[in-house]
C-alpha cells in the first residue's frame, strides 16, 4: 500500500482532468466574438462552441427563443470548420478514455489496499490506467490547440443564414472552454505519468529463527 500513493493521487487527478473535460465540451464559450452590428445580437457578443453558437437577442427571432438564441451544429453544415467536428469526436473519445483509466486504476488499487500480491495483474492494470490518461489528455490537446489557434488567426465561419450570425468578428478572443481544457490536459498527463510511474516493491524471504 505504502507504494501506490502515487497512483491514488492519479485517479484523483485523473476524477478531476476527467469532470473538466466533460464541462469543457459541454461549455459553449469556445470562441467569444464581438460584433458590430446589434440589430440581432444584441449584446455584441456571440459565443461559438463544439456543439452550437449562442448570443443574446432582444427579437423574437425563433419560437422559444426570446432572448437567447441558440443554434445547434449540424453535419450537414459544409461551411462549419473541420476542427469544431473534429473537437466533437476527439472530446468524445477522450471522455471514454478517461473513463477506462479510471475503471483500470481503481481496479489496480482494489487489488493493492485489499493485499492482492498478483504483481502482473497489478502491474499491467496501472499501465493500461496510464495509457488511457495520455491518450485521453491528446485527444483534449488537439481541438484546444487547434481552435485556440483559430482565434489568435482570427479566423472567420460562414455561417448559414439561419444561424444569424456574421461570417467573421470585428474581433475574437478564446473563451473559458479552452483554459479549462488546458487544466484537464495537465491533469490526465500528470495522472499518466503517475500511473506509468508505478513499480511493484520487491519481496524477500525471511527465515524466522
């Protein structure tokens, strides 16, 4: 026991990497932009996530809809850009993932509080947990960094004209969504490395006398 606490420390930043991933892909602010023109938008501010846009509108501009206005994507939406489907599926991965290095180390650790002395069943459970934390932790770094880029570009979306929005902002900046998906990445990575990091202790025979 005295040489998991490492590994307990990874499943409880991996819990953690793991809840923020799942609040960054359901987090609609991963583009904030400003717009000039009010008429519609009528606080100036759009938010572009993964899943749909949103902005505040003082007209009735959808059923159910009075004042703030939602679009979700859909694929059939060519102009939409490749790294906000791309985020969908990697983040939908990487929540998997992170799922199954949970489910292998807390298995790994029932096995070593419970005094289990099965060392490749252990062994192998803490490695398996390390791989699924880095492969999850990519999986969050690739749309983080691709639309994060997106905004320093200031890269523009035409969007559909029933999605009332402008093909480009007067300006852009990231939105909480993408600091968020930062910590979670630190976090599974460090949780990988933990795992990784596991050495089962070396036994000896004594003779009692």
């Amino acid at each position: 026991v005295s040489t998991s606490h490492l590994q307990l420390a990874a499943f409880a930043l991996g819990t953690v990497g793991w809840i923020l991933c799942t609040i960054s892909m359901g987090t609609v602010e991963w583009r904030v932009w400003h717009v000039d023109n009010t008429t519609v938008i009528s606080s100036g501010i759009a938010w572009v996530g993964i899943w749909k846009v949103c902005f505040i509108s003082y007209l009735h501009i959808s059923p159910g809809y009075k004042e703030q206005f939602c679009h979700k994507f859909s694929g059939h939406d060519f102009s939409i850009p490749h790294e906000i489907y791309a985020a969908q599926v990697l983040l939908l991965i990487a929540m998997l993932m992170g799922v199954l290095g949970l489910t292998a180390t807390i298995f790994a650790l029932r096995n070593v509080y419970m005094g289990i002395t099965q060392k490749t069943l252990i062994t192998r459970f803490f490695l398996l947990g390390g791989f699924f934390y880095m492969f999850a932790a990519l999986c969050i770094l690739i749309p983080v960094s691709w639309n994060f880029y997106s905004v320093v570009q200031n890269q523009s979306i035409t969007f559909p004209p029933s999605y009332y929005m402008p093909s480009s902002p007067a300006a852009q900046e990231a939105g909480a969504a993408i600091p968020i998906g930062i910590v979670a990445v630190i976090l599974l990575l460090l949780s990988g490395t933990f795992s990784l990091s596991y050495r089962f202790p070396a036994t000896t025979n004594t003779v009692m006398k």
